[in-house]
C-alpha cells in the first residue's frame, strides 16, 4: 500500500471556512420532515464525523451541504456566505461518493480534470494540477487508465483526487470507505487522516461505522432520526455519552443498559436486587459499559449464560434480573460455564439515563 | 455437470437443425431462382441449385425497374427513422429521467401507449392526418369560435392546409411517433449509479454538459442498438409507404418489390426477375444484421425489459 | 432514503422542451388519428368535401350487420390465436434447443434473427412463390393428387401458408427474448434441479418453462398485437384477402374499404372497434395472465 507521499510541498492546499447551519430542515413531502429544524457549527479546518444509524438522515444532510438537495428551510453559511441556493458549483466544496461514482468512459486523468476542465481551466494548468493531486495520492502511472482497469482502492484514491483537485474549502465523503474490505479500509483511514492534516479542508465525513468515526474525527455529530444526539469530541461521546442512543451506539459491544428505580438511597432492579447508591427517586436506565464492569468479589449477583474468548478478551453475556448484561474480562479469568458471577459496578463508571427521554442526568455518581 | 443427456441433446440438435432449414430455405430458395431464367422456371419450377442468370436478373432490376429509386427512399427511410428517433428518444428519456418533471409519468405512459396500437391498426386516419397535417388546428379554430369571428372580420375562416403525403417526412414522421426507444432508453438510464448526476454536479457540469459529457459516451451502445432496431424497422415497413406515397418514385423498396408482381389473373410472373428483386431488397438490412447482430440483439433485449 | 427527486436538475422549462419534439410527433400522429378514427365513426363524410354530418350510432349499426365484417373478425381472431401461438411456441422450442450449448446453438443463435431483415412484404412475395400450386415446392405433390395444393383455390391452404410465413417473420424477437430469459436462469437452479434428481428433460418442464413463463407471456401479449397488425403485408402480398374472403382479415379490410372503396366511416368505425379490441385484449391479458406468473428472484 502506497502511503501519500509527504515528501513533496503542499501543492495542494486549501483556505478551509467554517460550516455554520442554522434552522436547516428538510421535507419532501411538506408534512413529514426528514430533518427538523437543526443547528450545529463545524469550525474551520476541522475533521467532523456524521455517525449515525441508516435512514437517520445523514445522507440528505450532506447533500444539502453539498448544494445536491435544497433546503426546506434555513441557513447554510460557509464562512461568511450565506450558501443554500448556490448550485454545488458556486459553493466551493467537493465531495467523494460511497462508489465512487467514477466517470467510466474518461481515464483517470479526465476523471480528475473535469471539474477544471468545466470551470474553464487552461490545459497547461489543469495538466500541472492533475499531475500534482496525482503524485499526492500515488496515481502518477495510472492516469491513462479507465476505471474499470483500477482496484477498490485505486478507484477510491480517484474519487480523492477528483475532490481535491479544485482545492476545495469544504471537503465531502458519503461513506466512502464502506466498499472496501477490511484491511484497505484500515489503510485508507490513516490516509485520509494524513490527507486532511495536508490538505487542512474542512472535512465532514459521513458513515455508520463507529470505529472510522472514533479513529477519524476531531469531533462526532451523532444523528437519530434528523436530530443531533450529540456533538462532541469522540473521547467525551465515548465517556460521556449524552443519551441512551449514543450510548448504545458507541462501543463494542455497546454499554449495558438495565431499568431501575430509585427510592432515594438505592437503585434496584426490577427483582429488588440492590445496584448502587444513588439519591434519587423514581424510574431511570442505569448504563454501564462491558469493559468497566468488575468480575470477582462483589455485591450483584448474576447468571452466567455463556462466554466467547476472542483471544485478547473474553466477553461474557450474563442473567441479571432478567436483562441481558455483557462483561469484557481479561482472557484466562478463571470463570467456569454455569457459574454464578459476583459483580462490582464501580460508581465512577455508572451512567444515568432519563427513563422517558433517555437523556443523561450528567452529575448523578459524581459527587459520590 | 456430469450428466448423460444424450436423447435430448439429439432431440435438440434436430430441433435447431429443422429451424435453420425453415429459415434458410426459403432464403436459399429465393437465392437459386434468381439465378435462373423465365423460360427455365417455367419448364423446371423451383430448384435447388443454382443457374447463370443471377446477373442478368440484377441487372434487369436495376434498369427496368424502379427499385434503385426505391431503395435510396428506403434508406432514406430507414436512417431518418433511425436517426430521429435515437436523438428524440434520448432527449425525451434524457428529460424523463433527470429532472424532477411534474406529471412525468404520465408523459411517460402517454409515450409508451403507442407500444400498443401500431401504425397499421390506425393507418386510415393517420393517412387522413397527413394529408393535412394543420386540420387539427383548424378544427381548434372551429371549436373555439375563432373561425367565426376571423370569417365576420376578413371575409373568410381560416384554413391552414399542410400535406405531409409523398414526401420523405411524411413517410418518416409517423414511423418515428413511437414509443420504443424513449422506453429503451429510459430503462438504461435508470440503471446508470445515481451518484453520477451527483458527482457531475458536484464538478460543476449543468444540464447540458452532463448529456453531452457523461451520458452520451455512455450511451453509444444503446444508441447502436436502437439505431439497428429502428433502421431495420423502417426499411422493412410496407402498409405506410405504400399508402403515404402516391408516385412509384416516392415508394419504398419492399413497396417497389410487392408491385413487380402483376396482378393479373392466370399468367405466370418472372418469379425469378422478383426473387433477383427481392435478394437486392433484402441485402442491405440482412448485411446489417450480419455486422451488427451484437446490437440488434442487445436492441431486442432490451426493448422487452 | 434515497427521494425520486434527489439530486436532479432543477431546471424547469429545458425538460419541457426536450420532450416536446417527440410528444408533438406522438399527438400528431398518434392521438389525433385515434381520436379521429372514433370521431369519424360518429359521422358521415361527404365523399368529394363538402363537410360531414353527424349520424350517431348509425355507421356502427351499419358495420355490425354486415356479415362481411364478422367474417372478417373471425378469421383475424383465428389467425390471431393460432398464429400467435405458433409464433411463440416455435421459437420456444428452438430457444429451449439453442439453451443447451450444442455445437449448432451458435451457428443457430446467428441464423435465427435473419428474417429480422426481411421485410414481410418481401417474405411474402418469396412464399408466394415458393408455395405456388404451379412451380412451387409442392407442385409435384399437384401432379400425383390434382388440387391438393390450391392456395389460390383453397381457403384452408391459403390460411396455411398465410400463418407459415408469420411464424417465419415473428422467430427472431421471440426467440430473442425466450433464449434471453432462459440464459438469466442461474446455473445452481439447474443443478440443485439435477441433485434433486431431476433429469434433463425433466428439468425443462419443471425448472426452466416455470421459470421464463413472464417472458412467454411477454411475448404473447406482443404477438396478439403483432399478428392483428403485421399481418397486412403477408396478406397483400400473397392472397388480397382471397379466395373468397378467407385471409379477409380486419386491417386488410378496413384498407380495401377505406383507400379502395373511399368508405372512410366505415373504414373508421372498423379501425375503432378493433382499437378497442386490442387495447381491451391486452388490458385482459395483464389482469388475467400477467398476474398469476410473478416470481420473486
């Protein structure tokens, strides 16, 4: 695998503007919104993450973006321009696709070219620049071929240099990794978190893999249902997820989440088995993720059903009152099958949902 | 697969045997007479192989005949047809596919309704229609009151009068309202990837660009395709050139060949001087057929989906 | 996700004008005769000008009591039905054959899409002749039984040769698509077939014709249309209708009528009760056929 070469200057280099979305929505029909009205500020130069489950509207969000669906309502600003009737052409972003969506009749030089060939670059400008993006993303000996002769992997470095080629102040991808298979993908992320250290476009990225999401972004918006969930960095989405969904959306295997009640001192479960301390009363979802639950002496009681041993560690899935609990050990932990297991939730680690609304109640365990 | 299939296998290599011969000889017959003379005809019939007349007959076809007339008509036919059809039907496809058109599927069953009732089914009042290709304007007129009022003020209605009858456009036009290629075309388009508007737009291409950057390089074999199935289908139109042409010389060649025959009771016609007509009729689609069969099968395909 | 309207042009006059050519064609040359062959129906047109006049039902009561005219319907419905059938079922024999990879399949996969370019008009002729009582290729038969053979004679013979020649003339896209349909069959299905202990001819019976019943069917509905239609050239090049009337079919007649005889309300009444034939005949077939042989793949 070729990594991009750093070698050579930043030829390309783009004047990165900040994203800023107020009220957008958007309605195909009139009656039913895919997006209600939302706001969100992506900063200048930033790697931005749209992570979210399909049909949550992250797509229709980037095309709006993009300048490849109109807006129902509200504003989109790049920088200080109000964008949202400019055509995609006027806005200044580029943007890679899930399949490339490669020109199949042009070679990969054309392929690259055209955005400048169609904005009326002069031949010997536009030959330097292709050149340029070329070498970048090591295309240089591949510029006279189709893309039907080129790898997954090929193919997608064309989709990269065909954005960056205009040096774009906004930088698109709709999931564009989610083609390739596991190790390309690997290798194409760092890639792509070199490239845009180079390139310094503000990027926003979408896609449904939370592992791109964690490894790429500066920040995550997490979207559900045309709404922000969250907007963070991807070590507080991780620590501090601020609903239910995050917090089941993120990790693998995702937090554990079992219905409580409080009576002011305690939380129990269902069967009346004492969690933790916590002061509150009435009804609530305890999360807890299954890395952080301890195995050995402690106070909770819960079935073992059965184990899987992936070599670095072995995930357990347990009985507890009747919910579903998995719990990440060290392998070798000495567990047989059908074993009663003692468990500790240790206090700081423990995450209080909203019963209703599944919102966090950030500060439950903290003062403890 | 190891499997002994051998009774169907024979059963199906005489089933495909039998096929060509039924389409081979009729095609090789035609070819044998034409090698012959009147004279021998009359005194051996049919036969199965060949004489030394065939240049003689072709000649004969070409100087005592109008049929070299009639065949640039048919290829003037033939490739008008093709030719206006493949541009109209992806425009119209091209129209149909890419913008978010109001009423677009109806346009669209409008379009593909023609499929059901052929030239042929209503060839007497489109031949009505052709002989003035203005009347419904004028019946327009008619209804609307216009023609009252303009006859009140000037003296006299107005009658627009345009015959579109023995002319190349006339015989072209009607062959080219048909729904066949937009739907061909439409079909392909929707199988194109989506995101190749997307991307277009993305670089900046408009409308225009789009159809003359992407999708035509794109589209060349279906093009082919369609321009093969209409050319075939024009030339080998009978019943519309044969009412649309009231001259000989605007006739067609397939026109020209049925009217070799006389129509006269009990005397013999120079069967082999109409078979030599028909090998000539014939040669330029089934040469056609021969280069291009990829396309014109593709063409077939396709035009079913 | 994806909204039919995502990511088109939103130009709103450039579509318009780009459809325009071909709809404007289509109107004209389409919907107006249509709708004049139904206009016509309901009047009575003056022969030399002079405009028409309005005779409500009256052209109709005068085309359906004529015994010229069912007679004519009833040889296009026989024609229609036995030369549709006929005209399906031999290419699906010849494309269950050219399935089978045999060393002829190539050779007959070439042959077969030929008469593509033969005009019917020009097959017509050339049947004409090859099946004339005469010199004809079933002359000597003549000679041993006199008037066995007497296409210009014999109704029966003359509706023989009429239906060889459409079959002749309809192999190629039928066998075109059947074989189409039945080479999309995947290969497992044929040996899942196979290890279910299904032999080769089996296989055809209860795999393969199950499985490419929406193509035949397909190509039925076309044929019906073709065979009402098409049959035009055949009829005028070989027959003109005869021997007394019985290659008669409806769209020869309403020619003969309408450019021969100048009866052109007739001949428009005629066009629109076999319009309505048609589209009626193709809706049935849709609703009745066309429903019951749906796979999901």
């Amino acid at each position: 695998m070729n990594a991009i070469d750093t070698s050579i200057d930043s030829a390309i280099r783009a004047a990165a503007s900040a994203i800023v979305l107020e009220n957008v929505s958007k309605s195909y029909d009139g009656t039913t919104q895919v997006i209600p009205p939302l706001d969100a500020e992506l900063r200048a130069g930033e790697f931005t993450v749209v992570l979210g489950p399909s049909g949550c509207g992250k797509s229709t969000l980037m095309q709006m973006i993009a300048g490849l669906e109109r807006v129902s309502g509200g504003t989109i600003s790049f920088g200080a321009r109000k964008v949202q009737d400019l055509e995609p052409k006027e806005r200044g972003c580029a943007m890679v696709f899930q399949n490339y969506a490669l020109y199949p009749h042009m070679s990969v030089f054309e392929n690259i070219a055209y955005s400048l060939k169609v904005a009326g670059m002069p031949k010997p400008e536009r030959v330097e620049r292709v050149e340029a993006v070329a070498k970048m993303l090591g295309l240089s000996d591949l510029l006279a071929r189709k893309p039907g002769q080129l790898s997954g992997g090929q193919r997608q470095r064309v989709a990269i240099g065909r954005a960056i080629v205009r040096e774009p102040g906004v930088l698109l991808f709709d999931e564009p990794l989610s083609n390739l298979d596991a190790q390309l993908r690997h290798d194409m992320r760092m890639e792509l978190a070199e490239l845009h250290r180079r390139i310094g476009a503000t990027t926003v990225f979408v896609t449904h893999d939370q592992v791109e999401a964690m490894t790429l972004a500066d920040r995550i918006l997490i979207l559900n249902k045309g709404r922000i969930e969250q907007f963070d960095t991807p070590k507080a989405i991780y620590h501090k997820p601020a609903s239910v969904f995050v917090a089941k959306f993120i990790g693998a295997p995702p937090m554990n989440i079992v219905p409580v009640t409080g009576d002011g001192k305690v939380l129990r479960l269902a069967d009346g088995q004492v969690l933790v301390e916590c002061p509150v009363f009435g009804d609530y979802q305890l999360g807890i993720r299954p890395e952080d639950i301890l195995v050995g002496e402690g106070p909770i009681k819960a079935g073992l059903r059965y184990r899987e041993d992936l070599g670095s560690h072995a995930i357990l899935a347990a009985d507890l009152g009747g919910n579903l609990l998995r719990i990440a050990t060290p392998f070798g932990a000495d567990i047989g099958t059908e074993a009663n297991l003692s468990l500790t939730f240790p206090p700081l680690r423990l995450h209080l949902f909203d019963a209703e609304t599944g919102r966090a109640i950030p500060g439950a365990f903290s003062a403890q | 697969m190891v499997e002994n299939a051998r009774s169907l296998n024979l059963v199906a290599s005489a089933v495909l045997f039998l096929g060509m011969l039924y389409i081979l000889g009729p095609l090789y017959l035609t070819l044998t007479t034409s090698t012959q003379s009147y004279e021998f005809m009359l005194r051996n019939g049919l036969v199965w192989y060949p004489g030394d007349q065939f240049f003689t007959n072709v000649i004969r076809i070409f100087s005592e005949t109008r049929i070299p007339q009639q065949m640039a008509n048919s290829l003037v036919v033939a490739v008008g047809d093709a030719l206006v059809t493949c541009v109209l039907s992806f425009i119209s496809a091209y129209a149909l596919v890419f913008f978010p058109v109001r009423w677009g599927s109806v346009v669209f069953a409008s379009i593909l309704a023609t499929i059901m009732l052929p030239l042929d089914i209503r060839v007497i009042t489109t031949y009505q229609v052709a002989s003035n290709v203005l009347s419904p304007i004028n019946a327009l007129l008619d209804i609307i009151g216009l023609n009252g009022l303009i006859a009140g003020v000037f003296g006299a209605p107005v009658v627009l009068e345009w015959s579109v009858l023995n002319t190349h456009f006339g015989l072209i036009a009607p062959l080219v309202a048909h729904g066949t290629g937009t739907f061909l075309f439409r079909q392909f388009f929707l199988v194109l990837p989506k995101d190749l508007v997307k991307a277009a737009r993305m670089d900046g291409a408009g409308p225009i660009r789009f159809l003359f950057d992407i999708l035509l390089p794109l589209s060349r074999p279906s093009f082919a395709a369609l321009f093969v199935l209409t050319f075939l289908g024009g030339w080998t139109q009978y019943l519309w050139p044969l009412v649309a042409s009231s001259t000989p010389n605007m006739q067609t060649a397939v026109v020209g060949l049925a009217r070799l025959a006389p129509d006269m009771e009990g005397v013999m016609p120079d069967f082999p001087l109409i078979m030599a007509g028909a090998v000539v009729v014939s040669i330029i689609p089934l040469v056609m057929i021969a280069v291009l069969q990829r396309y014109l099968v593709r063409g077939l395909v396709l035009s079913e989906k | 996700m994806s909204s039919p309207t995502q990511a088109l042009f939103a130009n709103r006059w450039l579509p318009v004008l780009l459809v325009t050519p071909l709809a404007l064609l289509i109107v004209i040359f389409f919907y107006v005769p249509i709708f004049q062959a139904f206009y016509w129906s309901f009047f009575l047109e003056r022969p030399f000008g002079g405009g028409s006049i309005f005779v409500g039902w009256a052209n109709f009561a005068r085309v359906l009591s004529d015994p010229q005219f069912w007679e004519a319907g009833k040889r296009t419905v026989i024609f229609m039905v036995i030369g549709s059938s006929l005209a399906v079922l031999v290419p699906l024999i010849l494309a269950v054959a050219a399935d089978r990879q045999l060393r002829l399949s190539q050779p007959a996969r070439n042959v077969l899409v030929w008469p593509k370019g033969v005009a019917g008009a020009s097959i017509g002729v050339i049947f004409a002749f090859i099946f004339n009582p005469f010199v004809g290729i079933l002359s000597p038969l003549n000679q041993w039984f006199p008037g066995i053979w007497a296409p210009g004679i014999d109704g029966t013979d003359a509706f023989i040769m009429l239906i060889a020649a459409h079959v002749w003339s309809g192999i190629p896209f039928n066998f075109v698509i059947l074989l189409a349909g039945l080479q999309s069959l995947p290969r497992t299905m044929h040996q899942a077939a196979a290890m279910d202990g299904a032999g080769a001819w089996r296989r055809i019976f209860d795999v393969q014709l199950p499985l490419i019943m929406p193509q035949v069917f397909l190509t039925l509905v076309l044929e019906f249309t073709e065979s009402v239609t098409s049959a035009f050239a055949l009829v005028d090049t070989m027959t003109k209708g005869g021997p007394g009337g019985s290659t008669n079919l409806l769209v020869y007649k309403i020619y003969v009528d309408g450019f021969n005889g100048y009866d052109l309300s007739g001949a428009a009444t005629q066009t629109a009760i076999l319009m309505v034939f048609v589209v009626l005949l193709t809706g049935a077939q849709f609703a009745f056929l066309g429903r019951r042989i749906n796979y999901e793949r």
